[in-house]
C-alpha cells in the first residue's frame, strides 16, 4: 500500500464531517458502551479517587474526540489535530491503568481509525505500535505478559481492521472528489470550446456580410448613382427608391457587422461558472466584466487552468469558506483575480502547480502574482494582454 499521507484536503473527509456524523454516532456508542462497562458505579458512590479518576479520564476521552470533530474538516491535517487523538489515546491508556478494566483497551479502535486517516501508514503504525506496548506494559503487571499478550492480539486485530477501513474510506473519498474535479475541468473545457466554436462562427459571419454583401451592395449603389444621372431615368421614383433601400440595407448591414465585431474574442462566463459547479463544499462567486473577452483560445484556456488551480489550492491549503473569482480588462491586459478567506499561512510556496501556471502565462506574454494575506487567504492575479 501507499505509503504517503493522504493530500491535505482530503485528510479529515472520512471522520469529519462534523459532530453528528455517523462514524461520529459509532464512537459516541461504543464509548457509552464502554463506559458503562468498566466504571463501577457502586465505587463513584463511595467516593473511590481512583474510580473517579478513571471515569474523568474516559470523559476527557470523548471530549477531546468531539474537540477534533469540531474542527475544519478542510483544513491541513495540524499539529493540534494530531495532539488531540493522541491525548485520546492517553486517556484510554490511563482510564485503563486506574480502572484496572482492559475493556478501555476497545478506545484504541477509534484512535486507529482516525489516525489512519491523518497520517501516513507508517507513522500512524508507529504510534498505535506504542500505544499497543504500552497497554501491554499495564495489563502485564495484572495478567502477566503471556496472558495480557494474549488479550491484547484480538484488539490488535481490531484496530488493524478499523484502520484498514478508515484507508479505503478516505482513498475512496479522495477518488470520488477527485472524478467531481475532473469532471468539473471536462464541463468548463467543453465550455471554452463551445465559446471558441461561437467566436469563430461570428467572425466568420461578420467577414462574410462586410466582404461579400457590403461590397456587391456598395457596388449597387455605385450604379444607381449613374442610373441617377441619366436625364430620362433621373427623374423616376423606382431609382431614388432603390437608392434609399440599398443606402438602408448596407447601413443595417454595418450595423450588424459592428455588433457581431463587438462581441469577437473568447467569454471566460461559461467555463468558469462551470468549473464552479463542480466544486462542493465552498461558496465560489464568478464576475466576468461584459467587455472581458479573450483575443486567442490558446488565452482562453491559460486564464481557465490558472482558476482551476487557484480554486484547487485553496481548497487544499487554505479551508476557505468563499472564493472569489472576478476577470476584467484593464487597460491593456486581462486580469484573472481569485481570492479566497482560507487560512493559508504567510508564506506562498511554487509547487509544481503554480510553477505550471507561471510557464503557462509567459507562453502567451502572460504574468503572475500570488500573494498570501497572513490569515485572510491567498489572492493570485495572472494576467495576458488583451
């Protein structure tokens, strides 16, 4: 298997979506059923320290567990996220150290599956291997170690298990949101297309009225004009008429000419309103300015990526809540701006994917410029000329 942590945004999909999930509802029961198990009700009564301590220790166990739950679902897997399950494993430990009961030991089931999913295989190895010895360690001084080595491989097994399943989950949940982006970049490509398809059509049109129609009609009116000198037709309503008619006609025909040129270049609309459908989970906001149209399909398509991976970004480093997607002309250039409320840290990192974005800008006279707002997200702005 894979070795590799699961990307950031993915990290906390399989136990994350908050308190009232239903593998949060698992937990929930089987810590009750433990609970209920290993707390001798009748010592709390009498006021036993080492009862009471032990039930303080399984209560810090589902509290932390609903602390975790609580947090950004995608948010980079933190240093805090970490802290707070294996500070549940220390509690299950302890519960079991005070309590004397190895039922506590079924605690580390829900800690295996949640670190599963944060870590990568190996490290997540590592610490369920330490937590493992040091049950080991607790009931040995109980059962002996041949006997708590025995009780102790049936809860290995089980952790190994919920493990394994919690992997699946999130590679399963990794694939499907994966399949819904690339989904998502196939219905804004097919956009772009179907815009390019349409520019081309127009400019085709509007060469042919002004090259073919304007011209047979310009010359049209050149013979009326001589029509109109001659004294015995000068005279007659049939050529002033026609005059007046091909006048008309070859101004509606500039006109429609003017309006099809009006609208020449590529509209981003489509295909970013596209790709923002395919996003779940966060609020994108699409403003294309009505006179931003793009010279050159190949521009088109840069501006395209470039919002893809600003979006894609976001969502993996940053755990915005809205991202803003705004493209204008300014002067000159088109301007691609996206800006998100993520919480992405000062500093912004060229990776491959904002490496590809930067080659791909300079290929069409492009440029681009990412800057991180220290807790207000990250705003990146790629250019071309317009």
């Amino acid at each position: 298997m894979d070795d590799s942590p699961t990307p950031a945004v993915r990290r906390d999909r399989f136990w994350g979506e908050g308190l009232l999930s239903p593998l949060s509802w698992a937990a929930y029961i089987t810590w009750f059923a433990i609970a209920i198990d290993v707390v001798d009700f009748a010592s709390l009564r009498e006021g036993s320290a080492r009862t009471w301590l032990g039930a303080a220790l399984l209560i810090a166990f589902i509290a932390l567990f609903c602390w975790r739950s609580m947090l950004e679902q995608r948010r980079d897997c933190s240093p805090l996220q970490v802290a707070l399950v294996v500070s549940q494993a220390l509690a299950a430990l302890g519960a079991i150290w005070t309590l004397r009961e190895g039922s506590a030991g079924v605690l580390l089931i829900i800690v295996a599956a949640q670190l599963i999913s944060m870590l990568s295989i190996r490290t997540a190895v590592l610490w369920l291997v330490a937590f493992n010895v040091a049950m080991l360690w607790i009931w040995s001084h109980e059962l002996g170690w041949a006997t708590a080595l025995v009780r102790l491989l049936p809860l290995m097994g089980f952790q190994a298990f919920a493990a394994v399943t919690g992997l699946y989950a999130v590679r399963a949940e990794r694939a499907r949101e994966a399949l819904v982006m690339a989904n998502g970049e196939l219905l804004a490509t097919r956009e772009l297309l179907s815009e390019s398809t349409r520019s081309e059509e127009r400019l085709r049109l509007s060469r042919e009225l002004h090259d073919v129609a304007g011209h047979k009609l310009t010359a049209l009116k050149l013979n009326l004009a001589l029509l109109a000198r001659d004294p015995a037709l000068s005279a007659r309503d049939e050529v002033r008429v026609s005059t007046l008619l091909a006048t008309e006609l070859l101004d509606d025909i500039r006109a429609v000419v003017s309006e099809l040129r009006r609208h020449d270049g590529v509209d981003l609309s489509a295909a970013l309103n596209a790709l923002a459908r395919a996003v779940p989970g966060v609020r994108i906001d699409i403003e294309v300015d009505a006179d931003t149209r793009l010279a050159a399909i190949g521009q088109a398509e840069t501006l395209l990526r470039c919002a893809q991976e600003a979006v894609t970004n976001a969502l993996r480093h940053g755990a915005p809540t809205r991202i803003q997607v705004h493209c204008a002309r300014l002067d000159d250039t088109i301007e691609l701006r996206v800006e998100d409320d993520g919480s992405q840290g000062a500093m912004v990192r060229f990776g491959n994917g904002l490496k590809g974005m930067r080659e791909r800008l300079d290929a069409v006279g492009g440029a681009l410029d990412v800057k991180s707002r220290a807790g207000r997200g990250v705003r990146l702005v790629a250019s071309v000329p317009a």
